[in-house]
C-alpha cells in the first residue's frame, strides 16, 4: 500500500472513530449530549482535527440524517414489496414507518425532532426523494391507469406523512412507561393507527367513486393518471 493510500485509509478510519463516537453519545446520553469537544474529548483528538473532516456539528447531523432516511426508505419499500393492491401498500408503509419510528428513536428525533429538513437540506439527502416516491407512488396507484387523479398526489403524501407522524409524536413520549389504563388499552396505539389508515384510504377511494371512476365534481383540474 502506498503512503497516499494509508494516509486516505488512516483519514477514512478518523471519520468513521468520530461518526461511531458521536452517535453511541447520542445514544447512551441523548441529542443534548452532542457537542464537537465532547466528541473530540471522547476519541483523543484535538478540536480541529474534527473539523478537519467535518466543517461544523451540522455536516455530522446531516451524515445521521442520510442514514436515517436511507434505513426509512428501505424499510417502507421492503414493506410495499410485499403487499400487491396499493391500498394494502399503504397500510404497510404506515407500520413500517411506525416501527421504523420506535425502533430507531434516535433517528426519528433528528429527522423530524429537531426541525423539519429545509429544501437545502432535503437536495443533500437523496433518501428523502426516495421515501417521498414509494408513498406517492402507491397514492397515485389507487387510481385506475388511464383516468383522472380527482387529488393532488403531494397534498394526500404530506396528508399520510402528517397523521404518521402526529401518532408517532403522541406516543413516543410514553415510551417505556406503565400504561396507568391497563393491559386492555396496550395495543390503542396501533388500533388507532389502522383507524387512520382506513380513513385515509376511504377518503381516496370516495374520492374515486363507485367501480373505480373518479368522482370529477372535487377537483377536476387535477393532472391525468400516467398509463
């Protein structure tokens, strides 16, 4: 191996010591915990030899935003794959999203927590295009190819993204603690998750009509369904 290769090699293991450093920090003190000297402090380095590899604490949030997105998107397509009809698409995207929520609560808290993405951030992120086309993409399916969309496919995705993450918001600050209603009421969450997705689903098969024709007096405006 050449120096210019071992230099490359020894700057690319730096990096990922400050990733690795900076996020078990966050998870073992929480977001509020997270500062460039503390990280600098933890693997032995001086400050500048962060800034070195990161211009700012942002160019690190973002590298967490990146893979946050990317492991929400993979999971909300994994869950489409599997289901065939667009509306049960929907129904386990919603899921998907929740577990990914729950499960990756550090994640969800920079993500959405902390300020929703600026455009300029969203353009840095290719991830979110992604998880913004495997929902709109099984919206926009609900309507038979060929005819009139009777909605606008953005306003139904930030709709579905919306109730998502309101439910997740309501509930993620009980994470961990003793339902006081009882065992009977453990699962509400998820009933009350369905309950939204059924409704969200209805409101776009009303929105269709009867034997799939779109209802033209709601917005007949409205781009044609691509073939």
């Amino acid at each position: 191996m050449g120096i210019n290769d071992r230099k490359l090699r020894q700057k690319e293991e730096v990096r990922a010591s400050i990733l690795d450093t900076a996020w078990e920090m966050v998870v073992t003190e929480g977001w509020q915990s997270f500062s460039i000297r503390k990280i600098a402090d933890a693997i032995e380095y001086s400050v500048p030899v962060i800034y070195s590899h990161f211009e700012n604490k942002d160019a690190i949030l973002l590298e967490f935003n990146r893979k946050g997105f990317q492991i929400l998107a993979d999971s909300l397509a994994k869950a489409k794959a599997g289901k065939a009809l667009p509306a049960d698409q929907i129904r386990a995207m919603a899921r998907a999203y929740w577990d990914f929520a729950f499960q990756n609560k550090e994640y969800y808290q920079l993500m959405f927590g902390l300020g929703i993405p600026t455009c300029e951030t969203v353009s840095k992120i290719p991830a979110m295009a992604a998880f913004n086309e495997v929902i709109t993409t099984s919206i926009v399916a609900m309507v038979p190819a060929g005819q009139q969309l009777p909605f606008d496919p953005f306003l139904k995705y930030q709709s579905f993204w919306s109730m998502l993450h309101g439910l997740v918001s309501i509930n993620i600050s009980k994470l961990g603690k003793t339902d006081p209603t009882g065992s009977e009421h453990a699962n509400l969450p998820l009933k009350v998750l369905e309950d939204v997705m059924c409704s969200f689903i209805r409101g776009i098969e009303g929105a269709i009509g009867p034997s799939g024709k779109t209802d033209q007096s709601s917005e007949p405006s409205q781009p044609t369904h691509p073939a």
